[in-house]
C-alpha cells in the first residue's frame, strides 16, 4: 500500500504508517479502517499480526489490500524485525486491540512481534481497543487502560458496536474508524511537535567559551516545556 513518498511529494498527513492487529473478532472490519487510512491519513501502510489473529483473519486476504507480506512470527527472520518497523513508521496503530494485549502492554511484556514492537516503539502508540462490554467493564482492563495512558500511549474509547459473534449490538464494543483517524492524527501531530523542539534545542545559540552559560526555558507546550540549554552546558 505505497503511494509516492519521496519527499516533497506527500499528499497525505503520515508518510508511514504502521498497523498492528490483534486477536479480536473486529479484525473483520479491518479492511474498512485500512481503506480510510490509506485514503486520507498514510502514503505507505505496513501490517503486522498477533498470531491470534491469524485465527480469525488470514493474513494473505489483508497482503492483497497492502501489497506487501504480513509478518506474524518474532522469530522467522524474514523482512523488518521489529525495532526495524518502529523507527520505519511515522505513527504507529494498534487496530483492533485485545483486553490480552492491552494487559501486556500495561506490564512491558514484549512476548510477540506485536507486542515487542509496541515496547520499542520511539513515540507514543494508539490503541483502538475492541472486546465484549463485560470485558471493557472489569477492573482489570480499566487498570491496563489507566497505566498505557499514565505511560504516555493514546488509547482510543470505543463504541457499541455490532456483535460479530452473536449478532446482538448490545454486547460488543468497538473503534469507530474515525475516532482511530483523530487519535492518529493526535499523535503525528505530537510527533511532529517534538521533533520541532528537539531540533530547536539543538539549534539553540552556543555561549562564548568562558562565559556563564545562559538558560532560557521555552514554552514547548503546557503540558511539556522544554528546556532551551546553550551547548557549552551540555
Ligand atoms: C472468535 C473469537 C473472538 C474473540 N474476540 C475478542 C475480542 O473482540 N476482544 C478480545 O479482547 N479478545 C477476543 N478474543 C480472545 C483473544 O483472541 C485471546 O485473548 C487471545 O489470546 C488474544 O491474543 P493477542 O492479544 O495476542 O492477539 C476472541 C477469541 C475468539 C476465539
């Protein structure tokens, strides 16, 4: 799923995105969010999969939308590994998100490809979780949720949704592929503004030798300032 991403040439707002899917029956509405996203928000989309959701999705039916392999397997060696991938992708999206893996990831549990890309991810990750109102609802998954948002990571509320087991549209919670959108572009555009800061950090003017080095704090954002520092303190 490439459009042309030299630079310069980007139509849209994330060159690279990466999706990862875990083992929830919404795997089945992937190719509806893949659609939207290469549609207005990446240039270039790669896949990967937990192997659960493999179970539930063949990984060959979404390689024809990509257009590329869907790995699933930490360990085959073939393609990116996973560190590889997250310095690859611009904005990086967990689409559907299981109650076992947000417990994972709530622990630093790095067991998987998805999950151990998730843990060596350089920037935030959203979470666009899908499961059973009863699982959303206990103690353990509102736990999880509160620790990856305390960690920094956009976890996405999900809407009633269709139950794609039995049928009933009072039982099953999932992403709205617009609300994942929004989340997404949250988190390119906090990228975007870090990555802004951190260069004027380094552009900051250098004191003269011998002299007291001068600190300035910049406003980089209320929520994080950002410290201006002359490099001869550094
Ligand atoms: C048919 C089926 C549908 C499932 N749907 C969900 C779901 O929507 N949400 C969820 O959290 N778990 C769901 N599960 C359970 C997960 O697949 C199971 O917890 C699995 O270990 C998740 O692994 P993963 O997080 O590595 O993908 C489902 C299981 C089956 C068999």
């Amino acid at each position: 799923m490439t459009h042309d991403s030299s630079p310069g040439t980007n139509r849209l707002p994330c060159p690279r995105l990466l999706v990862a899917i875990t083992g929830s029956v919404h795997v089945l509405v992937v190719p509806q969010h893949l659609d939207a996203f290469r549609r207005s928000f990446a240039d270039e989309i790669r896949v990967i999969m937990t192997e659960a959701a493999t179970h539930l999705c063949s990984p060959r039916a979404l390689e024809a939308m990509v257009g590329s392999p869907i790995p699933s397997d930490l360990w085959s060696g073939t393609g990116p590994g996973h560190v590889e991938l997250t310095q690859w992708a611009d904005c990086f999206v967990v689409v559907p998100t299981t109650a076992n893996c947000l417990a994972k990831v709530a622990q630093g549990l790095a067991d998987d490809l998805v999950t151990t890309a998730i843990v060596a991810a350089p920037g935030p990750v959203v979470f666009a979780p899908a499961m059973n109102r009863h699982m959303w609802e206990t103690a353990p998954v509102q736990r999880n949720i509160a620790q990856i948002r305390r960690d920094g990571h956009l976890v996405v509320e999900p809407r009633p949704a269709l139950s794609l087991a039995s049928g009933r549209d009072d039982e099953a919670l999932g992403p709205a592929t617009d609300d994942v959108l929004a989340y997404m572009w949250h988190a390119t555009m906090r990228r975007r503004r870090d990555a802004y800061w951190q260069q004027a950090t380094a552009d900051a003017p250098v004191a003269p030798s011998g002299a007291e080095p001068r600190r300035t704090v910049a406003l980089g954002s209320r929520d994080q300032p950002v410290e201006l520092r002359s490099r001869a303190s550094a």
